[in-house]
C-alpha cells in the first residue's frame, strides 16, 4: 500500500467504510487518546446571573399564585404547590448566593 492521499483503500468499500470515514473516526476521538492535540478551551464569560435568577424565581412565584388560586377553587394542587414552594425557596436562596459570590467577586478584585 503507498502513502499517496490520492490513492484510494477499497478494502472496506465493499463494507460501505471508506478511509476518509475512518480517519474521520480517528480524528474525533484524538483529544480522547492524545490531549496534546486538543484545541485550548476558551475564556469563561462572566454573565449577571441576578438576572437569569430573578426570572426564574418570578416563574415559580407566577405558578404558585396560579395554584394558590385554583386551590381555593378546590382543585387538587397540593403537590404542584409544594414544588412551586420548593422552586421559589431554591431561587430566593440562589440570589442569596449569587449576593454573596458577586459581592467576593468585588472585593478580590480590589
């Protein structure tokens, strides 16, 4: 067999593999066998995560209104409204968190 790239391995045509899938193949998973051949991973974006919170928690106030009203209504919602607590509580707790991080982030970078 030559090393000439415009040659063609019909060895495994008959199988329907050509050797421009199987360098393919090779080629996806090199990263996985080789990490010196891996791309640098890029920069992390800082993102205001207040915002994507904020939207969240307002959901889950918005659904447990809903189902706070068709409770009264004598609907049977007690597990819908138990999750709709549990989001509401996550997200509070989670602007909580993000208060305290952004506020570290501040003062290291000072």
């Amino acid at each position: 067999m030559t090393n000439d790239p415009h040659t063609r391995d019909t060895r495994n045509e008959s199988q329907g593999v050509s050797s421009s899938d199987r360098r393919g193949w090779r080629l996806r998973f090199a990263p996985i066998i080789d990490p010196s051949v891996r791309r640098p991973a890029p920069k992390p974006v800082r993102v205001d995560l207040r915002t994507v919170f904020l939207i969240g928690t307002g959901l889950w106030t918005l659904a447990l209104v809903v189902c706070l009203i068709l409770g009264a209504l004598e609907f049977d919602v007690e597990t819908a409204r138990t999750i709709c607590a549990s989001g509401v509580i996550v997200g509070v707790l989670m602007l909580i968190w993000e208060h305290l991080d952004r506020w570290d982030y501040r003062r290291l970078g000072q």
